[in-house]
C-alpha cells in the first residue's frame, strides 16, 4: 500500500505540474474583463467536476469579491436540483446546462464546462450553445481533450487522464483562477 501510495502522489504531481501557466493567466483576465463588463460566469460540470464548480462559483463569487469589493457575477449551472431533475426529467440529461444558459446567457457572458473527458454530452451541448450565442467559452478538460476542447476558445489540459488526478488539478486551476483576485486585490479592481 505504501508503494502505491508513493507512485499516486507522484502521479498527482506530474498532473499538477501539467497545469498550464498560460491558459490560466488567460482565463485570469478573462475574468477580470467579466469583471469590469459586469459579465455573467456560467460553470457547470458532472459528478467531483460539479464539485468542483461549486466550489469555483463559491469562492469567486464570494472570497474574490470581497477581497475585491466589486462583486462576480457567478453562477453555477448544476447547483439548482429542482430545475436540472425538472430539466432531465421533462427534455434530456443532456439539456441540463444549455436550457439554463437559454435563460440567462447573453453575448459577451463567460462559459466554462469542467470535465475530465471533455465528452460529457451536457457540457458539450451547453459549450456549442454558448459559442452560437456569442458567449465567450473555456474548458478544463483531461488529456483526452474530447468535443469541449474541440468547441473551446480557451482550453485548460491536464495532461493525465486518472478521475481523480484530473479532477484534483482542476481544482487547483479554479483555486488559482479565485486566489489570483484574493491575494491580488489592485489587480482586479
């Protein structure tokens, strides 16, 4: 068990120094133009990436906006169950993010799908949606890269495809994406 303990942790490091530097500066300031344009941030994903999202849209729309004290508008497409069990229950699964974003998405808004795959059929149809509305769009995806990487104007690759290293170094893209604004407050302002 140690062994394997020790191989995983490795692993985890590889993906996290995968990271790639410069997408992230890029979404930075995409979220600080949404910022100033008072732009609406749609993040949506399945399963850790809906985790995942949550999170994001928690601590951008709360630790980054008040260190900052001009606020995100942020809103994470899988938090509201009434509406996506209504939404899979009476459409698709598949239409659980894209019939939100029907409602709120207006051009110039920001639209990140999470995912390791980069195929999940409701992040890629909420993806296609967006980039036809003229929303601005990013993906976090796996090494496989999948359809979301495909439709992207900004694509995050983790360079691994195991759930929970993908997932994991997601997460450290989002915390950084959120902390740039934390611990850099005149950045955003």
């Amino acid at each position: 068990m140690q062994q394997w303990i020790t191989d995983y942790i490795k692993a985890q490091k590889a993906a996290h120094d995968s990271i790639p530097v410069e997408g992230v500066a890029r979404l930075t300031q995409t979220l600080r133009d949404a910022l100033k344009d008072d732009r609406q941030i749609f993040v949506f994903g399945n399963g850790g990436s809906a985790a995942n999202a949550s999170h994001f849209a928690t601590d951008l729309g709360k630790g980054s906006s008040d260190k900052l004290g001009k606020r995100f508008r942020v809103l994470s497409l899988n938090d509201n169950v009434s509406w996506m069990t209504a939404l899979a229950n009476d459409y698709a699964y598949e239409d659980v993010f894209v019939a939100q974003l029907k409602n709120y998405g207006k051009p110039g808004d920001l639209a990140i799908g999470v995912s390791v795959s980069g195929n999940s059929p409701n992040c890629v149809k909420a993806l296609e949606w967006a980039k036809n509305h003229g929303l601005k769009t990013a993906a976090l995806v796996g090494a496989k890269r999948g359809r979301m990487a495909e439709l992207a104007e900004q694509v995050l690759v983790i360079n691994d495809t195991h759930y929970g290293r993908v997932e994991d170094a997601q997460m450290g893209i989002l915390h950084l994406l959120c902390y740039a604004f934390m611990e850099n407050p005149q950045w955003g302002a």
